[in-house]
C-alpha cells in the first residue's frame, strides 16, 4: 500500500550557485560523505548533487504529516548509488524513526537529470 508519494525539481544552475558560494559548508549541511564522493566521480558535480537535493525534497514530502516529519535533517535522507543499479534512498536518525512510524517497508526513488534540470520522484510503500 503506498503511505506517501513525493516529486521534486531543483535547478542545476541553483546548485552551482550554492556550491560558488557557500562551499564545503554546503556541501557538509546537505550531503553525505558517500554522496559527496559519488558526485565528484563527474565530470559536473552540480547534476548529480542537484539530483540529490530534489530526491530528499520529495523523500521529505513523502514522509510528511507531522512535527517529527519536519524535524527530519537533509543528511538524515541519503541517496546512495551502486554500480550498474539504480539510485536507492537510506533512511537515517529521525527520516527513518518517521518511516517506521507510517508503516513504511519499501522507498522507492527515480532521479533523472538533463542540463539544466534535476528531478526525483519518491514513493513510500508499507506491507498492508
């Protein structure tokens, strides 16, 4: 049964921008070591990170409903990439207490990417 659906977009200009600005600083508030690395293994950076912030605005989404929901901290949702799969989401501290309180049993995460644009798509799926 799906518990919460959740879509996002960001704009890869927006996250060069970010990253010309803040740095390191916004990379150690947004992402992971492991994201961090997979990122740098392209050739720009900023489409892969951009991917990454829209597919933990939309696990948010999909997760949403209360207080402990919002609480939920952006290294708390991690996407993680294994070579010749496709892009998963780990649920960490506070993103995976509010998963289990919906019941959730399965995230299911899409990201796509073009020049310009990043988008994910989240869906939160219990056993019922």
């Amino acid at each position: 049964m799906i518990v919460g659906i959740g879509i996002d977009m960001v704009e890869v200009e927006r996250m060069r921008t970010l990253l010309e600005r803040k740095g390191d600083r916004a990379l150690a508030r947004l992402f992971t070591i492991g994201e961090i690395t997979y990122s740098r293994t392209h050739p720009e950076p900023e489409r892969q990170l951009a991917a990454r912030v829209a597919a933990k605005e939309a696990a948010y989404k999909a997760l949403s409903g209360n207080d402990l929901a919002k609480a939920i901290g952006w290294r708390e949702l991690e996407v993680v990439s294994w070579r010749g799969h496709a892009p998963g989401l780990v649920l960490h501290g506070r993103a995976q207490t509010r998963a289990n309180e919906l019941g959730v049993h399965r995230v299911h995460l899409s990201i796509t990417h073009t020049e310009h644009m990043a988008a994910a798509y989240v869906v939160a799926e219990s056993l019922g």
